[in-house]
C-alpha cells in the first residue's frame, strides 16, 4: 500500500514567523541518527500529532510498504531516502515484541536476501533497489533484532551498507555498485549465542569505520571510502566482550576520534593511526547505546547486569580516565552511576538529556551537571528500544507498541502526543526539511506538520511580546547557579528559552539604563546618563521600542517600572497606564514616628532633612497581591488575558520594582530562606590602584532610616554582619517574591493558550553590590553591576533550554524583538539582533560589551567607559567636558568573574594599544554635553501662561529646569484651565496620560495662554 498526499502545505507552513529567523539549510541525514550521531534536526518546525492508521490525516505525506524485517532507519541524502531490510525466501521473519527475557537467538536461519533500497524522498515511490547478498544467515540473530539492524551511511557519491556477516557493500546513488568486502563472521554474542549484528557504518571524509565487537576476536577497522582497501585494524580484545553501537567520529583541536562504547571498557582512537586517545570503564556488560556529542561534551551510557551509568567526558579528554585522578578530574565533566539506558541511545536538547528505557520510563538528566531532573513513565505498554530524536522543541520517543510519544522538552515532563504509528517502532526516525520519516516494522512513512487554517495563520503571523522587567536583578537566580536562590519560574522560563550568561547593561543605573535599552540608542547618542534627565528632553522625536511595534499593529501596555519611574513615557504606549489600587502599609505602626525622630536629628542642611525613607526592609503578613509587584501583576494577568482576545498581537511590559530598594516582600518568603546559609562577604577591599572616582559611594542605601549612617567603600568602619545577613535576606526574599510574580504571568500565558505565539523576554537594568569591593549598591562600571540576567524564549525556537556566554548587551533587545516579531528593524538602532546567537549559541555577533558611568568627583565630572572582551574589562576615564583620558584600568577575566587586581600597570603595551583602539573606535574621545536639547533659559522678566485642557485625557504639565530637569507635574483635567507663573525663557514639556499629547512650549513674551487640544 502506498499513500501519496502533495504538500504545498509544507512550503505555507515553514513561511510561519520564527521559521524565517530560524531556517535551516541542511536536509541531509547521512547515517545513523543524523549529522554527527547526534540525533536532532534545529531550526526545524516538526509535526507534534498524527495518526498513522488514518488513511485522511493530512500530517501523514505518504506511506509505503516496505518489504521484509529490519530495524535499519533511514538515511536521507539530498531527494533519496536509503534503506536497508532482510526478506526470507519465504514466510515472514519472526520478531519477539514487548517486554521480556528471551535470550534465545530467533527461529531464522532461512535463506534471506539482504536489499538496498531507495525511495524518492518527495513521494515515498521506490526508484530502485539492489540484492547485495542472497543466502542463508552466517550467524543467528536475537528474538528481537533482524538480519538487517544496522543504518546505511551516505555522502554526495556514495551509499554504503554493512550486514555484519553478510558483507559491506558500496553503492552510487543510482544502485551501482561500486566495490565490496568480506569481513567474514562477526558473531556479536552473548551466553554462545550469536544476538547479531548491528553497528552501523560511520563515514568521514575518505574514511568508513566499522566496529566488530565479535567476542573471539573484537577489532575495530578503517577503511577507504573511495575504494574499501582497509587503511588500519585495531584489536579490541581485552578491552571490549561485545558491543552493538555504532562508532563516534569527532573533530576537536585538529584531533579526530573514534569513540566506541564497550564493556570493560569504552575507548576512544585517533582516526588517523588507530592509537588510543583516552580510555574509562564502562558499566553495563551489554554496551548498545551509541556515543555523541553535545556542547563539546562526549555522551556515553549503557545498561545491563546492575551498572547503568552516564558519562559526560570532555572532547579534549587524554589518558586513562578511571584509574588517573588528574585525568578524571579534568577530562570526566560529570558521571552518574545508574539512570543509564540499555538500547536506546540518548539525546540532548538545549541543556537537557533525555533517556528512553525497555520499562518505557523516560529520565531527564541536565546535560552540564548530571543533575537528575525527572524519572516519569510515558504510558502503558510503552518500551523504548529505538533512539530517540529532537527537533522543535519536542523529544520524539519512538515505542515497540505502536506508539509515537512526543515529550515537550525541557525540565518539566509533559507528554504533548501519544501518536499511533499503525506498527512498532525498532527503528530511529530521521528528520530532513521538518518531515519526520519513520520506518515500523511493515512500513516507512513521512510526517508532516499540518498549517493551520489561514485565518488562524494569518492571525499568527506576528507574535505577542511579554517583556518582563526586573529592577535592580543581578543572576541571583536558580538557572544561573545561586545554590541559595529560589527561583522556580524564572528557571523554567530558562528552560523554555536562552539564557545569556554574559550580558550587560549601558550603564549601571535605573534611567539611563532603561532609556538606552528602549530607544536602541547608546547612551551617547541618547544624551542620558543619569537619573534626573528624561530621554525625551534629550531626544524628543525618538522612537522607542513599543512605539515601533505599534507601527505594525501592536497593542502595547504597560505595568509598573518599564522606564524610570519618575519618568514614566506614555505616548510608548496603546493606552494609558493604569494606577494601581490602595495597597495596605507594609510597614508595622510606629514606623512613620521612627522616620520623623530620625529626620529630626539630621543636621539642618543634610539632604535628607526632609526626604528620609522607611526602612530598608519589611516583611507584612500580607497576601501576595496586597503587596506592589503581586497587585501590579494581578493587572498584567487581567490585560493579558483581555489582550490575548484581540486579533492584533500584543506587546505586553511587566516591569517589577523589587529587588529594588525597599526590600519589602510578604513574609512567607523571608521564611523560605535559612538566613544562615545566605552568602555574607568579609574581608573585601576597594580594588587597589584606581582612581577615587571609580567605585559607588553606597549612598543609595542612606536613603534609608535604619542605615542613615551607612559606611563608605573606603571608610574603616563596615556594616555589622548581622546587618550584612539581614540586607541579604532580604533581597533574596523579594527575588523569590517577584519569581513567585513572573509565574502567575506565565502560568496565565499557557491558561490563555498564548503560550506558542508569544515571545517572552526577561531582563534586568543592572546588577548589584552585596559587599564586594565593599560596595553595596549598583553604580560602577565593573562586572557585578553591569552584569544583568537576559532570558529569551519565542515561538519555533530549537535551542530552548540552552545558556551562551557570548557577549551581548541590553542594548540588543531593540533589534533582537524585531527580528523575531518578523516586522522591519530600525536603522537607527545602535544594537545587534540577537538571532544569530538564539539559532546557534555558540554564534558571535559582538567582540564587546559596552558599559559606561558619570562620576561628578571633588568639583571635576568624569565619564568612565568599560569594555568588557571574552577575557578582559578595559576601562578609560576621561574628562567630561574635554574626552581627555584621565585614568585607565584593566582586569584579567580569564581566572576570575571579580574584578580584583588592576593590571594596567603590568599589562603588555602591545595588549594595552589592541584594547584601546577597540574602545575608542566604538567611542571616540570627544566633548559632551549634559544639559538636554530641551532645557530652560529664563530671564528676570516673569510671565503667567495659562494651560486650557480640551483633551478627553488628563494632562501632565513639567516645568523643566536650566539643567533639563523636570519639576514635579502639575496635573489638569479635561476642560481645567490653569495659571502658571513663569519667567520668560523658562520651558514646559505637556504629556497626556493617554499619550496622545508631546508638547514642548517655550515662553515668550508673546505666550499667555497655551491651549492642549
């Protein structure tokens, strides 16, 4: 029977928005289990259901019968498909299914034709096929195997298929054949009896490497490609009984191995010679599972007689890993002793590893730690002997009862589909172009993802955007490896994304900051640097992101702190922002006469006379949504459930103001960390050597009452460590509180089925000081406070769950959302997409991260730039009003994350000269200026200028000052009119709450009344 359903679907499907940002070229599946053994296809949209037994499922392209048994899966060279499979002269070839333990060898010792067969990979039609050998089996086989287990290994010219026993055979792509070699009998058996063959050819370059693990004479062999003359042989007695995997080739530092799992022992050879590269003991006394690798780390498992361990072995490993504690040590990434699987061989996902086991479990492992993450059944009757592959974000789990499990892939186990594939399923799948090809046991099928309907993919073709903002975050997060924080959601929403381990903010403050990263502009080409500045005085006709996105059709909306908080920009956004309810005080009764007394006793000239805040830390036995970020997040759900309603796509922002000072959080989360086993630092120093001007002052906390007299980095007096603990605490208590926020956000987007057609992006504005350096605070150019968390999860994304420490910047967000948003990028963006490195993690589209503070210090202003390379921190102050380099510092970050040792003064001219032109070529010396385009001059001569509201929003009226500062709002209502006593010369910048209304207005003599229409 064969079926044949044409798929222009396909062509429609793959149009889809992300698939653009992630499009493959590669269709090639050139032998077992794919490019490099490895078994997954990225940047592939797949199919996640089907149903194989119905002949009107639009997900089935075409199915055909195939003839005879084998468990040989399918190799997929440019528009043919090869497969190998064993037809006896008559009857049908027994095959023992499900789970049990006959070791007997099968009752098939008949005469059999061993065939090479090619299919058109379009149509599933059969263009040819060629008997390589005809006779009776030279040796028996299990109950469960065939004749014909092992996969066809291809290239642009040549098909090569091994029997064992049988013979290796080399075709051209037409069926020619071209050469062929007798091995004789490899007997691959257990307890006398021969269990078959079923390593699987594994070509490279001019090289095919063939392992025959016969336990009488076990050898491995290379030969020659163009020819079959064999190049070298190497025994493998004593080292390996049996094995059935296939060979591991792979490059790393000009070095090719050969890694070939075993019992005793797993051993790894140069391709070029045969000589052994390294060496560990293996566990299971049946070794299957084939080696791969991932994320340069080497993957080995096997399973049988009690050991069932996981190996992750470095790609550079050297020596005998077992019994030299040095070379475990550097070479053995993580070993787990059980959890292993007999004959499926593993995949890896983004930063996961998945097994599928015989008993039809399904183990997660994370792919860097060897942590377990979860062991869970995937269903009745399930038994996984086929290799599982990956492919969209989804763990194909091929099983021996008909079934087809596809796991959602990430931490938390969830069976997407149970399809049913009409036969069981011995054979590992291939992916080429998004089709799945899927050979059972009676047919070979291709599989296809079906659109959806053209008014839903028309509805689609943009994504929604949730971009979460987190004030003051450093990576005291789970999924960035604080083993003290809590934070469940924010690590799966790693899991679902990339997580950037290496980005950094413009400048280590709230404002300039955020004004950078929303209007894609570098903070000197912004004009704003520091707090008290608005961006749209500097720039008023730039456009920021969610302005941009509202040109293609966005609702974008806005929640607590997206921008500074004094000021907010509301013509970013669809509608006006929406004012919170009352909350209850989370402070407890007397704080307010505490703040007095205290302010009463501060000198009549000190600042904070009248300007002192609560204390630094709270803890209200108050429900979560009785608390600032809990009730702003009850907002965004309601508008996000409303938004997710409409037809247009949403850009939704959730900014949250903790951990930001005050660190107020209900209690229930200061009672989900110990205090004692927080992190306190002591015996920190200022970096020695650097100017005066280059560390934090720690004033932002002597806001605070109880830390009114808080102590200077360079001051001999420190914070108490009871104190130290307690501030710690706290912030780790708020990190969990606004976690616990974000995961009523996600869990509203997958309630609303939002899920898949939603970008969500996570960031913080800066890190932050608990102490080192004995600062305390953001502020400073060095790595704790430009450092931020930056997690990225979209829609089609096949590197979810995978982490980079490729350099990026906040900055890149801009250009990055556009990018998968599918709408145009601005050209006046001064960042780099980040897609390139969301495709491909190891990707690079940046040698530097630009980070840049203002200090004003003893009467002199300077400007601090800091370029962070892969191995170093570059800094260079210079004179504000000149550019004139003032000071330089330079840090080594090849051995540490801190910055602790200015090595200026030791450093290599020629190193020196290298990173200073980098710097100055992205920010030339120069002279700038700190007063705003829009800025105030007033004379002497006073003028009263009346405001008329004739809008239907009300209105925000700021008098800016001379160095461009806003003074505090004057607000009017729609039809109010009123009276402002002004000087000539002096400024107003009007907004409404709408965001309909920008004005600037600048007083003249002629200006007595200014009408707001």
């Amino acid at each position: 029977m064969s079926k044949l359903t044409t798929s222009a679907v396909a062509i429609l499907f793959a149009a889809c928005l992300f698939v653009s940002a992630y499009a493959d070229e590669t269709s090639d599946w050139p032998g077992f289990r794919g490019p490099g053994g490895r078994g997954i296809a990225s940047d592939q949209v797949t199919a996640e259901s089907w149903d194989a037994t119905n002949d009107d499922d639009k997900a089935i392209r075409w199915k055909t019968d195939v003839p005879g048994l084998g468990h040989a899966s399918p190799t997929i060279i440019g528009d043919k498909i090869f497969l190998a499979t064993a037809v006896p002269a008559s009857g049908d070839a027994p095959l023992n299914v499900g789970r049990n333990g006959n070791t007997a060898a099968a009752d098939d010792n008949g005469e059999q034709t061993w065939w090479v067969l090619c299919y058109d990979k379009a149509t599933g039609k059969e263009l040819w096929r060629s008997a390589a050998r005809k006779g009776e089996p030279k040796a028996t086989r299990h109950a469960k195997a065939t004749h014909a287990n092992t996969t066809i290994a291809a290239d642009a010219d040549h098909v090569v298929a091994f029997f064992g026993s049988e013979g290796l055979y080399c075709y051209d792509h037409d069926g020619n054949l071209l050469w062929q070699r007798d091995l004789g009998v490899i007997n691959v058996s257990k307890y006398g009896i021969g269990w078959g063959y079923a390593s699987s050819p594994a070509i490279h370059g001019d090289r095919i490497v063939l392992v025959c693990d016969d336990p009488t004479d076990p050898y491995v062999v290379t030969l020659r490609l163009s020819d079959g003359e064999e190049l070298w042989r190497k025994s493998r007695q004593e080292d390996c009984e049996r094995s059935w995997g296939t060979a591991l080739i792979h490059t790393h530092d000009d070095v090719t191995q050969v890694v070939i799992n075993g019992w005793p022992w797993i051993v790894s050879y140069d391709l070029e010679t045969g000589d052994e590269v390294w060496r560990i003991e293996g566990g299971g006394d049946n070794p299957i599972p084939t080696p791969f690798v991932h994320d340069d780390r080497i993957y080995i498992t096997n399973a049988h007689g009690g050991p069932s361990p996981i190996y992750a072995i470095a790609a550079d490993a050297k020596g005998n890993l077992t019994e030299s504690e040095s070379a475990t040590e550097q070479s053995v990434v993580w070993q787990v002793d059980r959890g292993g699987s007999y004959m499926s061989t593993p995949v890896a996902w983004g930063d996961y590893l998945y097994l599928g086991n015989t008993n039809g479990v399904l183990r997660c492992f994370h792919a860097k730690t060897g942590e377990k993450i979860y062991e869970e059944r995937l269903g009745s009757g399930a038994s996984i002997t086929a290799s599982l592959v990956a492919a969209d974000d989804k763990i194909y789990c091929p099983s021996e009862n008909g079934k087809m499990y596809v796991v959602k892939a990430g931490p938390k186990f969830e069976i997407l589909a149970e399809n049913e594939m009409g036969h069981p399923c011995f054979a590992t799948p291939a992916i080429s172009s998004g089709v799945i090809y899927v050979r059972t046991t009676e047919t070979l099928m291709a599989i296809e993802p079906v659109p959806e309907s053209s008014s839903e993919t028309a509805s689609q073709a943009r994504p929604n955007v949730l971009f979460i903002a987190v004030d003051d975050l450093r990576p005291s997060m789970g999924c960035y490896g604080d083993p003290v924080a809590i934070t469940p959601n924010m690590d799966r929403l790693a899991a679902s994304g990339v997580q950037f381990d290496r980005a950094y903010c413009q400048v280590a403050v709230c404002n300039p900051s955020r004004a950078s990263l929303m209007t894609g502009l570098r903070p000197d080409n912004l004009g704003v640097w520091t707090l008290p500045i608005h961006f749209r005085e500097a720039k008023p006709d730039v456009v920021t992101m969610p302005q941009w996105f509202r040109k293609f059709g966005y609702t974008a909306v806005s929640h607590g702190k997206i921008y500074h908080n004094p000021t907010p920009d509301p013509q970013s956004w669809s509608e006006p922002i929406r004012k919170l309810p009352s909350l209850p005080n989370p402070y407890p009764e007397g704080t307010r006469e505490q703040v007095q007394a205290a302010m009463k006793e501060l000198p009549a000239r000190d600042w904070r006379k009248n300007n002192l805040r609560n204390p630094s830390t709270a803890a209200p036995d108050l429900p979560d949504s009785e608390v600032l970020d809990g009730a702003r997040t009850e907002m965004a759900i309601e508008d996000l459930r409303r938004l997710g309603q409409q037809p247009e796509p949403f850009f939704l922002a959730m900014g949250y103001i903790r951990p930001h000072l005050a660190w107020v959080a209900p209690k229930k989360y200061w009672e989900m960390h110990d205090p004692s086993k927080l992190p306190v630092l002591e015996d920190q120093r200022v970096i020695p050597n650097t100017p005066g001007y280059a560390p934090s002052n720690n004033s932002e906390l002597s806001h605070y009452v109880d830390l009114i007299d808080m102590p200077k980095p360079w001051d001999d007096r420190v914070l108490s460590l009871e104190k130290q603990r307690h501030l710690v605490h706290a912030y780790y208590a708020c990190v969990s509180y606004v976690d616990a926020q974000i995961g009523r956000l996600l869990d509203a987007l997958e309630e609303e089925r939002l899920g898949e057609n939603t970008i969500v992006v996570l960031w913080s504005d800066h890190g932050w000081k608990f102490g080192e350096n004995r600062g305390w605070g953001k502020m400073t150019n060095y790595e704790i406070d430009a450092r931020v968390p930056l997690l990225i999860a979209a829609p089609g994304m096949n590197t979810a769950g995978q982490t980079t420490n490729q350099l990026a910047e906040l900055l890149d967000l801009f250009p990055t959302l556009c990018e998968l948003a599918g709408i145009d990028t601005p050209d006046f963006v001064d960042g780099h997409s980040l897609v390139p490195i969301l495709k491909d993690p190891q990707a690079r589209v940046r040698d530097t991260a630009m980070s840049q503070y203002y200090r004003n210090f003893q009467g002199r202003r300077y400007m601090g730039y800091s370029m962070r390379t892969n191995d170093y921190r570059f800094i260079e102050w210079r004179d504000f009003e000149t550019g004139e380099v003032t000071d330089r510092e330079l840090y080594d970050h090849r051995s540490s994350d801190i910055e602790s040792e200015n090595i200026i003064a030791s450093a290599s001219a020629e190193l020196i000269d290298r990173l200073t032109q980098q710097l100055v070529q992205s920010h030339p010396r120069k002279r700038l200026q700190m007063t705003p385009e829009v800025h105030s001059n007033p004379g002497r001569m006073s003028v009263e200028v009346s405001f008329t509201n004739k809008t239907e929003s009300e209105l925000m009226v700021y008098p800016i000052t001379p160095a461009g500062r806003r003074g505090r709002a004057i607000r009017i209502k729609p039809t109010q009119d009123v009276s402002i006593k002004a000087r000539i010369g002096g400024v107003f910048v009007v907004e409404s709450e709408a965001g309909s209304v920008h004005e600037v207005h600048h007083l003249s003599t002629s200006t007595s009344k200014i009408v707001i229409e």
